[in-house]
C-alpha cells in the first residue's frame, strides 16, 4: 500500500525492511504462524534467526553494541513483524524494547556493560511483572515486597498478565520496597530469573497472541543477587521514576504499531478475497457496500500511519511528548480494531473460521487498545494533559 512507509525511515532502515520482508516470508510462512498460534509456542528457532538480521539493536547505542537509537526503525521492524505473528513481535519488543530501551534509560553504567552487548545479540528478553491480580492502571498501589537482606534481595507476592515471563530470561517486577514510605517514592524494579526458586508460573488461556504466552507469577521468598536491582544502589525507591518516563511514551508506541501492523495484514487480506470472491456474478468488490468499507478502512490506516510516526518522531528528538503518544496509542489502536472487524466482516462466515488468519488477527487486535495503557486511561491522559496547557 502507498501508505505503508513511514517517512522517518532512513535509506538503512528501509533496505532492513527489505531483508525483513523477505525474512518473513521464508522464515515465518503463514501456515506456521497458524501453527504457533494454535500451539501458544513461542518458535525459538526463529527468533534466533530474526537476531542474526541485527534488528535486536536498533533501539541500543552503537558504544554498547547496538545501531543506535532509532525508534522508527524499531517500531517499522514491530509492524512488519505485526503483520504475520504476535508470537514473535512480541519476544522482539520483550528484547529490543523491554530489555534494551529499558537498560539503555534506566540501568546503572555497569549493569549496561554487562546487559547491553547480550541484548543487542537477542540473548537476553525482559518480561514485564507490573500488575497484578487487583492492581492494573494504578501502578503505585502493588502489592508484591522487596526487601533486602545482606548481599539479596527477596521477593513476594503476585503478578497478572505477565506476558511472556515463562520465554523471558528476566521478570521485570516492580515490587513495594518501603511499605512506610512515601506513594510514587516506594517502589523499585527488580530482575528476576523465571527459574529462581520460589518463582511459580501459570499459564493463563487467553483469547489471543498465544505465542507469547500469557501468565500468572507468584514469588514466595525468592532471593536475587543485589545487582539485580534496576540502576542499581540508587535505584532503590526510584521505581516510580523508571517507568513514568521516556520509556512510557514509547511502549504506547510500540502497542500501536503491532496495531498498525494487523490493521495493514487484515486489510491486504480483505482487499484480496473482494476481488477474488464472487456474488451475483461480479467480485464482492463491485458491490458499493464492500468497497466503501474498503475505503474507510484505507483511511484509517493513512490515517494511523501520520499519528504514529508524528508521535514517533517527537519521541525520538528526545521532546517532551506524553499527549501525543496517548493520542497515537488510542487512535492507532482503536483503528486498528475497525480494520479488523471490518476485514472479517467482508469475508463473511469464513473471518469466522479458525483456519483463516482473519480470525486471529481479531482475537490478537482486541487486546491492542487494552495493553499499554488502556484507551480509557489515554483519554484520561489527553483531557488532563489539554487542560494543563
């Protein structure tokens, strides 16, 4: 589609998009993305092909190992990804975005020579352990303790909708550590291998985007060197801080560019079964209600593509961007849901059947504008961001 191509890409990152399509197509064919769906497997072997593109880096400096950070070539390399299998876009945001956008801002100098250079070889994948079973928005009021004790630190409590802990090689968790202490000045963010003992991981049987496994933690007593703590020593208490900033914007982003990307795929497949699919003796395309739909679901799509790579952009020049973000987040992905919905409702019955990727796409789009912020709290966002200005 002419409205495919952010205008940020630089000559690079468009000859990446290039290798990345065809990297898709060899390594990830349709019939297998069906198949990591149907089994909720996270394909390993692909992933680690994926890392040999070099793409693990984009968002990592160059003196750590990485391409530098550019954002909308991350974001290009989620959409792309988007398009055939959430059961490997989201490992590459667990690695690119979790680990490296986050270590990159957060993470003490030497926790980045040690981290850095591993994740920008797609060894290393961060899970976020944030909500839990009665905390979602209201990130300040969980429940799960740090404490330390000597040289460790020890973990307890819960968390909910930890997506992709059981793949990770970190939990990244977000953990009380001074009960007595101030709100928003009480938090810290504290890694946690899956394998620790006292770490118990539980599937949870989700409606969509199986691959990358959705689960429940619990931590019972588990014990983690000191040096797992984000940004080390002077991380303790600054929790709050390492997840309200940069890093925020940019998760938004990253959720509306997996929406963007199954927008984009339902709509290529609906365009295609409109001409090929025949009713009273011409292609469905030819009937004015279908190709009305089509239209409208092109303009979401252009319309998408300008929000997001605006927000992107503000991001990536290092400005101040909160409001914008939540306006590409909520629209990106509510119009990702339209496209969706309207690409399965062209193909009637059969976007009904599980065989089709249509019916994925729509079991993967519904969560878009939950995650990330949901699209209520962007809302909240833009109206008290507006109000300020």
């Amino acid at each position: 589609m002419p409205t495919d191509t952010s205008r940020y890409l630089g000559e690079e990152a468009l000859e990446l998009r290039t290798i990345l399509r065809r990297f898709v197509a060899e390594r990830m064919p349709r019939p297998d993305a069906a198949a990591w769906d149907k089994a909720a497997r996270f394909p390993r072997d692909v992933f680690d092909a994926l890392a040999e593109l070099g793409v693990m880096g984009l968002a990592i400096p160059e003196e750590h190992g990485g391409a530098g950070r550019d954002i909308h070539a991350t974001l290009m390399v989620i959409e792309e990804l988007s398009k055939r299998s959430m059961a490997v876009a989201i490992p590459y945001i667990m690695a690119s975005c979790y680990a490296g956008m986050t270590v990159v801002d957060c993470a003490s100098e030497e926790q980045k020579a040690r981290w850095l250079p591993e994740i920008a070889a797609g060894r290393m994948l961060f899970a976020y352990g944030w909500t839990e079973p009665d905390v979602g928005a209201d990130l300040a009021s969980v429940r799960t303790t740090v404490r330390r004790d000597g040289d460790e630190l020890v973990v307890n409590g819960a968390k909910r909708f930890c997506t992709g802990a059981g793949i990770s090689d970190y939990i990244y968790t977000l953990a009380n550590s001074d009960p007595d202490g101030a709100r928003y000045h009480n938090l810290s963010l504290v890694l946690v291998p899956p394998d620790a003992d006292g770490v118990t991981i539980t599937p949870i049987d989700a409606m969509g985007v199986k691959g990358s496994q959705t689960t429940d933690v619990t931590f019972d007593d588990v014990r983690v060197p000191a040096g797992l703590l984000m940004g080390g020593a002077d991380g303790w208490n600054n929790g709050w801080s390492m997840i309200t900033g940069s890093g925020l914007d940019i998760e938004k982003l990253e959720v509306a560019a997996m929406a963007l990307g199954l927008g984009s795929a339902a709509y290529e497949d609906a365009a295609v079964y409109a001409e090929q699919r025949e009713q009273f003796g011409v292609p469905v395309v030819r009937h004015q209600s279908v190709a009305h739909s089509l239209a409208d679901m092109r303009v979401d799509l252009y319309a998408s593509r300008l929000v997001l790579d605006d927000a992107a952009e503000r991001a990536a020049r290092g400005e101040p961007c909160g409001v914008q973000t939540s306006m590409a987040k909520l629209f990106v992905t509510e119009a990702g849901k339209r496209v969706v919905l309207a690409a399965q409702t062209i193909l009637g019955a059969y976007g009904y059947v599980a065989d089709v990727d249509v019916e994925r796409y729509v079991r993967d789009v519904l969560l878009m504008p939950i995650i990330g912020g949901s699209s209520a709290i962007q809302r909240n966002n833009i109206h008290k961001w507006s109000r300020r200005r």
